[in-house]
C-alpha cells in the first residue's frame, strides 16, 4: 500500500460508527473487524450488542446457542475482552440430533471458553434445550460408549469450570437425551448368581447399569473434587433436569451436594421423564438426603407423585435434620391420599423448621405428629376444581382438613407465639374461585360470618396465580373475587399473577378496598397499601 494513502483506521470514530451502524453492514463483518485492532474491537462489538439489545453494563446475559458453527450472541461474547466477571447468566444448550452428539458437545466447549475466563459469576442457569413436545421423548435414549464419553466428559467439565467460578446459585432444566444409557436394578428378588452379574456390570451408583443394548463402558460425569485452596461458594442448586438425577449425572450431583456448602436443594421434574418409576425413586431419594445432610436447611420438591408421599417424607423429612424451610407439592393428589405414621424416632426431626409450605392434608398429617416448635410460617397450597363432581370429591374433604387443622394443638401453639406467625394459603386458580365460594356456603358449613370455623380465622395472606384481570375486575358488589376473599375474615394481605394492564389493575386494587381487613396487594410483582398506592 502507498504511504500516502489514507487506510480504513485513518478515519475518525463517528465516521466509522455510522458504516458498522449500517443495517447492511453484517454481523460477521463486525466479528472479522473486531479482531483486527483494539479500537475496532471496541467500536464493532458496542455496535453488535446494542443492535441485539444487549447490555453489559448491568452483568446479565441470556444467551441462546445456535445448533450449528455460525455466529452467535456467545461468539462475540468469547471475543469481548470487556467482561471479566457476570451477576447472572442464564444459556440455552440447543437439542442433539437423533444421532449425533458432537454439535452440543461442541457448543458446551464454547460455553467453558467464556466461563473460564471469568473471574467470577454469581448465578447460573443451563437450559437443556428438548427437541420434541413430549415430556416422555428421549432422543439419543440409547446411546452408545462414545456418545455417552463425549457427552459425559464435556458436561463434567463444564460444570467444573462453573463452579471454579465462584458460582453460588445453579439451575439446570429440562434435557432428556442420553437418559436411558442407565437402567435401574430390581435385584433384591433375583438369586445371588444373578446378582454377582449385575453388580459385575453396575454404575457406580448402586441400583444402576448400562442399558445391555447401548455399551458395556461404565462412564459416568466426573465429579466434583474438594479443594482446599480455593473452597467452593456454592449453596443453591435447582434441579429441573433429569439428567440431573439418574446416572452418568447424578454422581456430579451427589458430590456437589457432599463437597459444597449447599443449603438449598430444589427438585421440580415431571416424574414422566424419569419413567414414572417408584423403584428408581428409591434408589435416588436415599442417596440425595445422605449427601445433603450435614449442610442442607432449605428443600423445595415439586410435581411429586401421589404414591410417593411416604417415601419422601420418611427419606428425605426424617433424615434431614437441619431444615428451616420445606416446600413439597405434588403433581397429583387426592383428598383421600393416606400417609403412614412415622415411627417415634422420626418425632425429633423437624425441630428447626420455620416455614412449611404443603398440600393441606399433608400440613394435618405433619402437624399431628411432630411438634414443630419453631414453625412461624405455614402455607398451604390449593387447587380449585370446577365442576359438580368437585363438591364431593373437594369442597367437603377440604373443609375437613381446615376443621381438623383449626384443633390442632401445634397449629393453636403457634397462634399463641409472640412472634410474628404467617398462614397463608396458594392457590392455582386456574378454574373457578366463586364455585368454591358459592359451594362452601350452600352446604350451610360455615356458619354466617361473624362466626367462621377457626382455620378460616386464621389466615392472613392469600397467593393466587393463574388469574386473568381483565376476567375480574372492575370489581363489584358479589365478584368472584371478593366473594372468596370475603371467606377470610382476618386476611391482611392478596398476591395475584395477572395479566392485566395498568388500568385493569388500578380498578381491581380500588374494588378490594372494601375488604375491612385487607392491608397490602400485590400484583404482578408491584406492590400496593390499599391507602397509599405503589409502595
């Protein structure tokens, strides 16, 4: 090039800015021009993050890998050499094809590329991208020692460099693929031969084996080593995957839960994912409650399986003594569930428990047999049928419980505390509020109003979801709405999710004025005193 010709960095900044502002200008000619110079480097990736809304300044991402080698929002990221630490990153690992897993495994490497060089992140959350609608579709169900190696090694180590991150908060949902390398062990009915082969052959967690038709390697994630140099900071993990729970995976996740100071565990996956198995739920619950034991306070189970009502309350409740807050809701239950009692050595557990949030008849059944000294919170989750088949099958075993619940000497020591006490009651309204209202009062149950069973009494704050706003408001004299509200004569505080506009939500707030005791309404997030507007 001739020395007195002007070049492309000769030009001055706004003249530059206006060419890679130009909608023409293409995301890979901001890629290829942000490795040429710094100056470059500073001006084109500020131009692609602005053009994809996305700002650096606040320390979040979310970040969606492409399911091929073309750029994306994660290659200019790996490229910035701006970002040396992240609050929160939330990814999504796009779906294998059905036979091959090289591509994910390849997007994961690029993940730890970024992750590596950080020097630190507060909260992370993998969305295991499925391919297909349903819940029970596991693509690459079966596969074989090399895609299972491939998989395994590149998970393990991207949860490694997670961790050496300094990362405190993990989530990881969804993921189906790759769950059916492992099979469960019904051995305790087969001869000692039989054993002797399968125990030849098992994971090294016991009760699991390669599936015989996919390989014979015993490979599972690596698991997470303690170092005592840099000690791991992290205490929340949610487990919304069932890669999560059964192996190659779950060894990473029992030894995360030995080896980090986790106090908080939730477990939220569609038992269809896991094959519907009350047998594989043996084998996964005891291992989890023995490897979070010394440090766990906080436990939140989700979309737990009717039948498995005992298993969870005699694994995981009795064994886990240090617990402040338990959260267990089910995906199934009925009025009639039946829970056996514990034996009297399970009385002593729960001593610590703060916070309870359950189905009502298992907050009776907890209430009547341990005495749960500290409990200061209780919350109860509902779910509100519609239809005439509800009134038998709902109303009356609901108002059961409440009756029961009202006498119970551990409910009644509660309301007696000096301290602060919250019952509160969840609701899925995603049917009906008035059916429940109008059904309760039809049976003559409740008595008028001056003098409401006891349980009624007691509650103090009600949490909805599922509500639609504009179905609801602007209230008037007989809504749905303040019908049921009405039922609680002490309530001092309404959560709803709606999704109603500003308007729609400044008219129900005004409506629920009439309630006499009604202090505080949150909506959507906002929070509102009923004689002050916003707080």
């Amino acid at each position: 090039m001739h020395p007195g010709l002007a070049r492309f960095t000769d030009l001055p900044d706004e003249l530059i800015i206006s060419i890679f502002e130009d909608p023409e200008f293409s995301v890979e000619s901001l890629y290829f021009m942000a490795l040429l110079s710094r100056r470059l480097h500073r001006i084109a990736l500020a131009i692609y993050f602005s053009r994809h809304k996305i700002d650096l300044s606040t320390k979040k991402l979310t970040v969606y890998l492409k399911g091929d080698d073309s750029l994306d929002t994660l290659s200019f990221l790996r490229l910035s050499l701006h970002i040396d630490s992240l609050e929160y990153l939330s990814c999504t690992i796009p779906h294998p094809s059905c036979t091959v897993i090289h591509p994910v495994v390849n997007q994961m490497n690029r993940l730890r590329s970024l992750i590596s060089r950080l020097s630190s992140i507060e909260e992370v959350i993998l969305i295991f991208a499925d391919g297909h609608a349903s819940e029970t579709y596991r693509c690459l169900a079966f596969g074989d020692d090399a895609r299972l190696k491939a998989w395994a090694h590149m998970l393990g180590e991207l949860l490694h460099d997670i961790v050496q991150a300094g990362c405190k908060h993990l989530t990881v949902v969804n993921g189906s693929y790759l769950t059916g390398t492992y099979e469960i062990l019904p051995v305790s009915s087969r001869p000692l031969f039989i054993k002797r082969i399968i125990y030849s052959h098992s994971s090294t967690v016991p009760g699991f084996r390669r599936s015989w038709p996919q390989g014979t390697e015993d490979t599972r994630v690596p698991v997470l080593e303690p170092s005592p140099k840099e000690p791991f900071l992290l205490s929340s993990l949610c487990i919304e995957s069932p890669i999560f729970l059964i192996p190659p995976a779950l060894d990473w996740t029992l030894s995360a839960l030995r080896h980090a100071p986790i106090t908080s565990l939730t477990i939220a996956v569609p038992s269809a994912r896991l094959r519907d198995s009350t047998e594989l739920w043996t084998h996964i619950l005891p291992s989890i409650a023995f490897a979070a034991g010394p440090h766990l306070t906080n436990l939140k189970l989700t979309e737990v399986k009717a039948q498995h009502a005992d298993l969870v309350l005699s694994v995981l409740v009795v064994n886990l003594p240090h617990l402040t807050n338990l959260d267990i809701d089910f995906l199934h239950w009925f009025w009639h569930l039946e829970l056996s009692t514990p034996p009297k050595t399970s009385r002593r557990s729960l001593k610590r428990l703060t916070f309870l949030r359950t189905i009502p008849i298992l907050a009776e059944h907890l209430l009547s047999r341990w005495s749960l000294p500290a409990l200061r919170d209780l919350t109860l989750i509902w779910w509100i049928p519609d239809g005439q088949a509800s009134e038998f099958h709902f109303v009356r075993p609901l108002l059961s419980v409440m009756r029961t619940l009202s006498k119970s000497s551990s409910l009644i020591a509660l309301r007696r505390r000096p301290s602060s006490v919250h019952i509160s009651l969840s609701i899925t309204a995603r049917h009906s509020i008035q059916s429940f209202a109008d059904r309760v009062l039809s049976y003559h149950l409740l008595p008028q109003s001056a003098s409401l069973p006891n349980f009624f009494r007691l509650v103090e704050r009600i949490e909805m979801t599922g509500l639609y706003v504009s179905y609801i408001s602007p209230l008037k004299h007989g809504d749905p709405l303040l019908k049921f509200v009405d039922l609680f004569s002490q309530v001092e505080e309404l959560e709803l999710q709606t999704s109603g506009s500003v308007g729609e939500v400044k008219d129900l707030v005004n409506g629920l004025q009439v309630h006499a005791t009604l202090r505080r309404i949150v909506v959507d997030g906002d929070v509102y005193s009923l004689s002050a507007g916003p707080v």
